[in-house]
C-alpha cells in the first residue's frame, strides 16, 4: 500500500492515493478547480500528465501558462506532459480498458523513474462519446483502476462534461471513483462501490 500524502483539489485537502471523478457544467468551472491542482503539483516536485481533446491541446498549454506553469521548461524535464486523448485512450482505433491499464502503470514507473515522488494526471473523457470499439468499458475501466492506484500514491483526476454524458454513464462512472469533484468542491465519495462488488454488476448490464 502507498505512503499517504495530501493534495489540494478545489480548496479541499485529499488523501493519496486518490482516484477523484470531477464533474464540470463548463470549461471554466473545470480550470478553476484543476489549474491549482496542477500548478500545486508542479511547484511541490511531482509528475504531471493532462490527457484533452486534440482539438484543445493548445488552449490546454496556454492555460497552463497564464496559471504560471513554465509549460517548455516542464515538458523538456519530463515533469509534464500534455497529450491528445485519442494518442492514449484510442489508440488503434478503439479502447482497450486491459492495454490502458497497462499503460497507467506505465505512465506512473515512468515518473518514479525520472526522479519525481508522484504523478498527478487530469484527464479529459469525452473520448468515451466518440463512436469507437470498448468506449461502453469506460465504467468497469475506472473501477478496475482502483486496483492499481491504492498500490502507488498517485493522484488521477477524471474529469467529465456533465452536459454531454447521458446520466446512467455519469451515475455509474460516479460510484467508480472512491473521490468526488463538484460544485467547487471536492472530498471523499460516500457512495463508492468497490470494484469487487461494481465490475460485475456493470458487465451484467452489458451481458
């Protein structure tokens, strides 16, 4: 199990490791919550990984400036890294929760093996609305990553677009997370269910 430590998340103090679903109506309720966790991040020596929308990559690393984020500086040193989401999520044309899964631990050996004490990941999932193989995985992909994370101390935010999931997804990807994100605040979720008991009532629902 991983040492516990503490991060900032919408002016709230989070115990590590945290697995936090935030759930946002607009961009600037999202950035207002996650620009500081990021930004803490960096100033406190940890690993950052945002996974966004191709398309708004660049707003991405903009905003990350206008925070105070040396964006060149952190990228060539490896301490951030900002990436399209169908790079990672979609690769090969579909999703695979197994190679994903793979790839999260991956992602955060390769922190430890730069030299940096954690990772901090944002990552975006409008990619799961997209008309691809294994996106209706996306729930049982979230609860099976609480398997790894409790084995690291990492912090992974999974940020989602209120406006745009249809309820049952966002109820179910809701009772994944063991963290919660919302109105401006964030704190440990009454209503998680563990991956023992949620993983196959969602693959009933898909039987």
């Amino acid at each position: 199990m991983a040492t516990t430590s503490k991060v900032t998340l919408a002016g709230s103090s989070l115990g590590c490791p945290c697995h936090v679903c935030a759930l946002y109506g607009h961009a600037e309720e999202q950035y207002a919550a996650l620009l500081p966790f990021l930004k803490e991040g960096i100033e406190a020596g940890d690993r950052v990984v945002t996974l966004v929308d191709p398309a708004e990559r660049d707003e991405r690393r903009n905003r990350l400036r206008h925070a105070g984020i040396d964006v060149e500086a952190a990228e060539r040193n490896g301490q951030l890294e900002i990436s399209a989401w169908d790079e990672i999520y979609l690769a090969g044309g579909g999703f695979d929760p197994d190679a994903m899964l793979g790839l999260a631990q991956e992602s955060i050996n390769k922190g430890r093996q730069l030299g940096f004490k954690r990772t901090r990941g944002w990552a975006n999932m409008e990619w799961a609305l997209q008309d691809a193989p294994g996106v209706e995985l996306l729930a049982i992909y979230e609860s099976r990553l609480n398997h790894i994370l409790p084995l690291y101390g990492e912090a992974v935010v999974c940020a989602y677009d209120v406006t745009r999931f249809p309820a049952g997804v966002l109820e179910d990807v809701v009772r994944a997370h063991p963290d919660l994100c919302a109105d401006g605040w964030a704190a440990v979720h009454p209503h998680y269910v563990p991956p023992e008991q949620l993983v196959p009532e969602l693959q009933s629902k898909l039987a």
